[in-house]
C-alpha cells in the first residue's frame, strides 16, 4: 500500500509533470490550498453568514456555524485521540 512506499515515485512524478505542464493550474491549485486553510475558510464562512443574514435566513446561517463548531471540535477530540504516527523516514512535506 501507500505506506510501504509504492504509489511515492508514481506520485512524485505526476506532481512535476503538472508543475511544469501548467505553472498556471499550480499556481490555482496553491490559492485554493490557501482558501482551504484557516483564514480563507474565515472569509467564506464569513461571507456565506453576512450573505444569508442580508436574504433573512438566520437559521441558515446559525446551522453553518454550528456544523464549523462541529467539525472544529471533531478535529481537537478527536483528532489526537485516533492519530496515528508517521512511518519513520517520510518525506511528507507539502501534504497536510
């Protein structure tokens, strides 16, 4: 499987040929990381609130808080409870 190193030269090898194929497609996909991360999904869940407050549908916006709540805390508990370590020697920079 994929900890026992098969898929690492495989994937290796795609990651540049997309590299070099379409700086503009990494380039993309780099900003979308971003907005995946904490503060870009501040500013769309911010957005997605101020955007269903304005249509008057405050439950909408009251049910997309609580399911960030939700998964913010499945994330603290649960997270460090099933965490598994990583294999000895993995290059996993560049993935979260």
């Amino acid at each position: 499987g994929v900890l026992a190193g098969r898929w690492g030269g495989f994937d290796a090898d795609v990651a540049a040929a997309v590299r070099v194929a379409s700086p503009a497609a990494t380039a993309l996909a780099g900003w979308v990381t971003e907005l995946g991360g904490g503060v870009g999904t501040a500013v769309v869940v911010a957005a997605a609130v101020a955007t269903f407050l304005a249509l008057r549908r405050a439950g909408d916006a009251v049910a997309l808080l609580a399911v960030l709540a939700a998964v913010e805390l499945t994330e603290v508990v649960f997270k460090p409870a099933l965490a598994v370590p990583r294999p000895d020697g993995a290059d996993l920079s560049g993935f979260s």
